[in-house]
C-alpha cells in the first residue's frame, strides 16, 4: 500500500512539517510518484517507527542520521548499525538504572513522609 504524505502523518503521528524535515535531514527518502508528489510505503511505516522508538530512547539525531545513512547503504553495514545499537542499547540500561536509583530514593523520602505523619495523628 502507498501513502500520500497526509496519509502517512496521520498514519504515523508525526506532522507533515517534521515528515519534511526528516526527509531534508536524510532521516527517510519517500518515493516520489511521477508527479514528484511524495509516497510512503508500509517498509517507511516500520522505519519512521522505529526513528520514533531511537527518539524517545534518547538517541542523538546525529547518531540517527548516522543509522539511517548506513542503512540507506545496504546490508554491507549491518555490523556497523548492530554496534550502533549495542552501544545504545548500554547508554540506555545506564540511564534505566540511573531512573531506578532516582526512583527509589523519591520513594523512600515518600515513605518517611508518611511514617512521620502517622507518628504525628
């Protein structure tokens, strides 16, 4: 299935605007029908996906442009895009681990909140 740019934003969330802005960043390239009108394709649905899920992993748009050029090269780079991901993968348990501790100590303030509030009543 194809999809007009309006389609594929509303498909996927992410304004017309930011779709553009992606494309000038190299972050996808859309087909383009003979009209030069853009057309998206169920493969950029899963890839704009996964852009979204580096994003909101807190990926840095260099190291995304970075992924998508090596990706746009073919599977000669799958061992480039693999280390890519390791090393994410191991700044994003880091960070986890750091929200957890976060976590627990808000949690244990909390707790001592409400054990001195119950001594009070």
């Amino acid at each position: 299935m194809n999809y007009s740019i309006g389609e594929f934003s509303s498909l996927t969330n992410i304004s017309i605007y930011t779709l553009r802005y992606y494309e000038k960043e190299n972050l996808i390239i859309p087909n383009r029908k003979e009209n030069g009108r853009r057309c998206y394709s169920e493969k950029d649905v899963i890839w704009i996906e996964f852009i979204k899920r580096l994003k909101d992993t807190k990926m840095p748009i260099k190291e995304i442009q970075e992924y998508a050029k090596l990706r746009a090269d073919g599977d000669s780079t799958m061992n480039e895009r693999m280390e890519m991901l390791i090393k994410h993968r191991t700044a994003l348990k880091e960070e986890i681990a750091k929200s957890n501790e976060h976590l627990k100590k808000l949690n244990d303030k909390i707790n001592y909140y409400k054990t001195e509030m119950d001594k009070q009543r």
